[in-house]
C-alpha cells in the first residue's frame, strides 16, 4: 500500500558525507512520525533518527548526534538524513520507516511501513 524508496547511498571516505532522503508513494504520511534506522553485518537493527509528525520533536541515536541531521517535507512526502562526519562505523543498510503515531521514537514496533533500505559504505 506504502512504498518507500530510499535514495542518496553509496560509498564514501571517512569524514565525508551523504544525503538519504526517503520518499513515499501511495500514502501521505504527514501527519506521522519518521524514522531512520541501520543495521550493519551481523548486527541488530538499531535506531538513527526520528522526527514528529511536525517536525518538532526529533531524537538521535548517541552515535550519530552532533553529526547526522533528520529533516522532512510534508508536502513531498519525503524525509532526509543529513549525514556529515561519516565514520566506517556508520557503514549499514539504512531503512526509513512511517511510525504508527505521531510522535515514534526509538523503537521499531513504533513503525508500520519501511523502505528497501540503501547501502552506505563508508571506507576508513
């Protein structure tokens, strides 16, 4: 019913940076929250960033705050994660997810709706 595409992956230096934005078809998802997660080989998926349905809420994992930044636009359906500082830590699979309220935080059981996911590689 949902589809979300991410885009903006790839392969990068550390200390260099990407754009993810995540855009949505189907459904708006306005008035809902967003989320970023990762999930890197032979780890669990964990939490990068999320957004309220507004914009006014936001929270960051502590590994990625200071450097990574959440944004959305409503009125495209989309949501972005600008990524600054890359460490080859941050290599992964990064997923967007629609949460299920207005306010989603940390938790995946908080999203219905996830993207494909787009690869970062981010070389030492």
């Amino acid at each position: 019913q949902v589809q979300l595409v991410e885009s903006g992956g790839g392969l990068v230096q550390a200390g260099g940076s990407l754009r993810l934005s995540c855009a949505a078809s189907g459904r708006t998802f306005g008035t809902y929250a967003m989320g970023w997660f990762r999930q890197a080989p032979g780890k669990e998926r964990e939490f990068v960033a999320s957004i309220s349905w507004t914009g006014g809420i936001i929270y960051y994992a502590d590994s990625v705050k200071g450097r990574f930044t959440i944004s959305r636009d409503n009125a495209k359906n989309t949501v972005y994660l600008q990524m600054n500082s890359l460490k080859p830590e941050d290599t992964a699979v990064y997923y967007c997810a629609v949460g299920n309220t207005r306010i989603s935080g940390r938790h995946p059981s908080e999203y219905d709706y996830w993207g494909q996911g787009t690869q970062v590689t981010v070389s030492s």
